[in-house]
C-alpha cells in the first residue's frame, strides 16, 4: 500500500490493522517489519497520501477500493487441520466491511486464499438486503521478502481476476488504471477470478518445487561425489530451465511456501485428485528431510556427539535482507540440536527479536548474541542457516582462533569459500559437495 501511495500522490491510502502496537510503529515511520528500502517509501508518504490507523470501520464507510490482506495460516483446528487455510482473519473482514459500507466498494483479494473464496466473500457481502452493492476482485500479491519494494515498483505481471459481467470487467479497469500508473500495460494480466487465485497457490508450489528439486539433487550429489552448484549451473543454462531457484541449501522458510502448497494439497484432495495431491506434498516433504539432514549430519560429524558443545548458529531469518523467521529452517535446526542437548547460540543482524520468541520455550539451552565474533567464542562448530552478506567479509583466522579445536563450519547455504576456510583448518561441511576436511 506504501508504494501505492508514493507512485499516486493524489490517491489517500489508509492502512488499517487491528493490531496497535504495528499501527503505532507505522505512524512513527518506523516500520514494525525488516525490508529493504521499505523504511524510505513510507515516509515518503506519510502524512501526505498515507495514513495508518486501527479504526477499520471507519476506513470501510470512506473507501471507494478496500484491499484485503489480512493473514490466511494453515489451520491448525477441525477440518483440514494441517493443511487448508484458516480464513477466520479473511471472514472477519467481510463481515466488518458489510456492516460498515454504504456506498459501493470494489474489494480486492490481496491475501493468498483457496480458489473460489473471492465467490464466498461476494456470497458474505450480498447476504444483507441493502441498497450497496459490492465488486470482487482477485489480486495476489507475488512479492518476495527481501525485495518487496523492488518487486511491487517493478513486477514481473500484476494479476487480476474479475467477473466477466459489465460490472466486472469495470472494476477491473478501475484497479487496473491505478496499477498503469507505473506499470506497463501488457504487464498487467486480467483473467477470471479462479484463474487469478490458483496462479498464485500454482506459482508458489512451482517455486518451492524447484528449491526440492536441486535439494534431493544435493543429497544424490554428496553421495556420489558430484557437485550441485556445477550440476545447477549446467543445468540452468538450459534455457527452457533457467537459473533463478537452483541454489541447493538447507531448504526453503517463510510465511508461504508451505503454507500455500498444503493448501493446494487440500483443494486436490477435496477434489478426489489424491495422486496430484501426493505430487505436491512431496515438496513439502523433501523440505523437511533436507532439514533433517542437515541437523542429522551436524551431530554425525562431530563424533556423534554434541552434547554440551557450543554451536553457532549465523543467521535465523528464512533468508537473508528481511527479519521474518516463520518457517525458517533455522527454527528446526536449533530445536535438534538442542534435542541432543548441545549449547545453541544464535545470531542474526535482524531476526534476534523474532528468534528469541520463537525459541522462548527452549529456556537456557539457547543463548542470543548480536555479535557475531562473540557468539563464535568457545565454539565447537558454527552452521550458517541465513545468506546474510555480513557472513561472507568476516575474518575467519580469528574466528577459528577463539573455537575449540577441531573446528567445524556446516554452510547451509553454500555462502562461504570453503576452499579458503579450509586452509585456516576448518572443517567444512557444504550442501551438495564433498567436505573438505583434516581428520
Ligand atoms: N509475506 C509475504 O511475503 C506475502 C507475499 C505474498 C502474499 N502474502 C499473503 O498476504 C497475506 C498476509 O500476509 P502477511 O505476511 O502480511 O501476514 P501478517 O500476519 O504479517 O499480517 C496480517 C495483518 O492482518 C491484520 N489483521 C488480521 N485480521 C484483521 C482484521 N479483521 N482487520 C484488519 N486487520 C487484520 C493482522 O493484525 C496483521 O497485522 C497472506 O494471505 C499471505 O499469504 C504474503
């Protein structure tokens, strides 16, 4: 909404949450959220076109558009546990706008939501007999954290999904020419509203599947001393393949991956297609068995022992440039190796709040440290979990220098020069390659 506002000065945005604590960090221009250049645009304008506030009510009756993105988890209840979304947040919302509008009001989907839920919210809204009349559109938001801003001020393709109707087809020309402001017209895809929610469920599954792919591929390659950063390279100069998403780790995090590939998991089966719903959820699946792995061989390594040994841990966030843990690999990693009571100490240059939450219930097993250099002393491994550029440039003589000796680096995301850390006398474990090591 922040680029909205700063690509269309003459257009009053106004964000609005029902949490205040994230609508208080908001108006202070601080965003509640790690991203790049986000900071920037907002305050921008702040003050000016864009404005914050919990008054959702209010914000429905004096708006002419109404952009949905209220969060949508797997459900962890009743029917579908597990899998399907918990639309709970997204339903409230419908009820609050009905109750509130009273003049017409084009309600776009902005939450990644089951296909044909754009149908059911229509349904909530024309369910009172009243004189305002609602139109609904599908708008997924395919931004990626860590270069949200770059993303939305220039995506690959907008997307909306309309109703064919007269009525329809108007609202979409209204989202549409907000969004021609600053992106090109034949980037701006209109297609039917099932069409628009199932690209982004589809779109998501099809990302993570490649990050399995080159994953499982990891595990053949150790096994058979091949290396996956070569066998990536030549395969994604294929160009029917690509090389965006090939880079072999110790799997995929965030709010939405999983989320949506269970939740296309869940339509399939509703659908009766059990062989196309055990297809996706081997994405999944390969996802946790890569973590598993790389948890596994940490404690194989070092002697089948970790207990009571210090391990580093560089990096909690699911990847590098935001400070969103959810789903992060790391998450898992910390909680195994704690499991075989090692000394866990974590460091991340923006996530250390996050991790501390999320790991709040392993108590004392778990330390937080901002520095690096000082999480590393007295170490007997460190592991790298997040591709943070600050792990490439540091000095890793004197890193080596305060561990405990045999030293061992586990680079779960294939960051480091190995080669160069191995002649300081580490012992290096990448993803996908040989090890290169002194014992
Ligand atoms: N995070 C991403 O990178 C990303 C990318 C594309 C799509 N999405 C989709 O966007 C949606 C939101 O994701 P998110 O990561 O921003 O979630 P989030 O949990 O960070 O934010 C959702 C916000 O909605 C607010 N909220 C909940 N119920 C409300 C209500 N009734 N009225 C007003 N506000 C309400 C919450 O307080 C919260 O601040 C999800 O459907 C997600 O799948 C997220």
């Amino acid at each position: 909404m922040a680029v909205i506002a700063s690509k269309c000065p003459d257009i009053r945005v106004v964000v609005a949450d029902i949490d205040p604590d994230r609508i208080a960090a908001w108006q202070s221009g601080e965003p509640p959220i790690y991203e790049p250049g986000l900071r920037e645009v907002v305050r921008s304008a702040i003050h000016r076109n864009l404005f914050f506030t919990t008054d959702v009510a209010g914000s429905v009756e004096d708006a002419d558009l109404i952009f949905v993105s209220v969060n949508t988890p797997t459900k962890t209840f009743g029917e579908g546990a597990g899998k399907a979304s918990d639309l709970q947040y997204w339903e409230a919302t419908a009820r609050t706008i009905l109750a509130n509008a009273k003049t017409h009001k084009i309600v776009v989907e902005k939450s990644t939501l089951p296909v044909r839920t754009a149908e059911a919210m229509a349904r909530i809204l024309t369910s009172k007999s009243s004189a305002v009349c609602f139109d609904v559109l599908s708008n997924p938001e395919f931004l990626a954290e860590g270069s949200a801003i770059r993303d939305l001020e220039c995506p690959d393709r907008v997307l909306i999904g309309g109703e064919a109707s007269e009525r329809g087809r108007r609202a979409t020309e209204v989202l549409a020419g907000i969004y021609a402001r600053w992106v090109p017209e034949d980037r701006i895809l209109k297609t039917n509203v099932w069409s628009s929610e199932l690209s982004k469920l589809a779109a998501n599954a099809m990302l993570a599947q490649r990050i399995s792919s080159i994953n499982a591929l990891s595990e053949l390659c150790e096994a058979t001393e091949a290396d996956v950063a070569e066998v990536a390279c030549a395969i994604g100069m294929d160009r029917r393949i690509g090389r965006e998403f090939l880079q072999a780790s110790v799997g995929f995090g965030g709010s939405c991956f999983k989320k949506d590939i269970l939740n296309l998991v869940y339509l399939c089966e509703h659908f009766g297609l059990q062989a196309i719903a055990d297809y996706w959820l081997q994405v999944v699946r390969i996802n946790e068995h890569q973590q598993e792995r790389f948890a596994r061989n940490i404690v194989s390594t070092m002697f089948n022992t970790v207990v009571g040994k210090r391990i580093a841990i560089f990096g909690f966030a699911f990847k590098a440039n935001t400070g969103d843990t959810r789903e992060s690999p790391a998450n898992y990693v910390c909680r195994r190796l704690v499991e075989e009571r090692a000394r866990v100490v974590v460091t991340d240059p923006q996530a250390l709040d996050n991790a501390r939450r999320d790991l709040a219930d392993l108590g004392d097993a778990v330390t937080f440290e901002p520095d690096p250099m000082r999480a590393v002393e007295g170490a007997h491994a460190f592991a790298v979990l997040t591709e943070w550029d600050l792990y490439r440039g540091m000095d890793y003589q004197a890193i080596h220098d305060r561990m405990e000796h045999p030293a061992f680096c586990f680079d779960g995301r294939n960051l480091l020069n190995h080669a160069a850390l191995f002649d300081l006398g580490f012992n290096v474990y990448p993803i996908g390659k040989v090890p290169l090591t002194h014992l």
